[in-house]
C-alpha cells in the first residue's frame, strides 16, 4: 500500500464517508418514498458488508419491495415497500440468504 492509498482510505474512514454518527450508511431518511411503508427487521448473523447484501438482495426480489438497507453492526434491515409485506416471505428470503429473521424491530 502506497502512503497515498493509505492516506486515501484513512480519509474515506476517518471522515465517515456516507455513514452517520449512528452506523447507519446515510444520514437522512432518503430511502423512506413517498406513499411506501417502511418496516425494520431484526436479523442475526450478520457480520459483515458480503452479510448485508446477500440479505438486501434476497429480501429486494420480493415483489413490492422498493428499497432494502441492512446494517450488520445492528442487525436491522430497513425495508421500503409498496404495501406491508408477509412477514413469511421476508423471513423465507433471510433464510435463503443464510440468516435468521429474529422479528420486527
């Protein structure tokens, strides 16, 4: 690693990049669309960003879903959706990705 690449990533991480104080990617309720219905998932096992998109995209491909946010370091998964969603489904694509739906949160 060049000292520049290393100056590089400490300003991305020292700076917080699109993180907020909280741990969450952003900062603003961007992702909530209007007219969507928002629902906060508890889910164990994630560890890491591979964990928090294999959840996102296996809870993304149900139908109606506009938005998945999963954060490893809390184990929510914020879903953005057209109408509320079966908790089975949601719970079917967390297995299918590897990890257990805990509940809502």
């Amino acid at each position: 690693m060049t000292a520049e690449t290393k100056i590089e990533i400490e300003t991305v991480q020292g700076s917080g990049s699109c993180c907020s104080t909280d741990g969450s990617c952003h900062d603003t309720g961007a992702d909530a669309q209007a007219g969507g219905v928002t629902t906060v998932y508890q889910v164990s096992g994630m560890t890491c960003g591979h964990c928090e998109g294999a959840v996102s995209s296996e809870i993304s491909e149900i139908p109606g879903v506009s938005s998945v946010k999963a954060v490893a370091a809390t184990g929510t998964v914020t879903v953005v959706s057209d109408a509320p969603l079966d908790e089975a489904a949601v719970r079917a694509a967390v297995d299918e990705a590897g990890y257990e739906l805990v509940g809502q949160g």
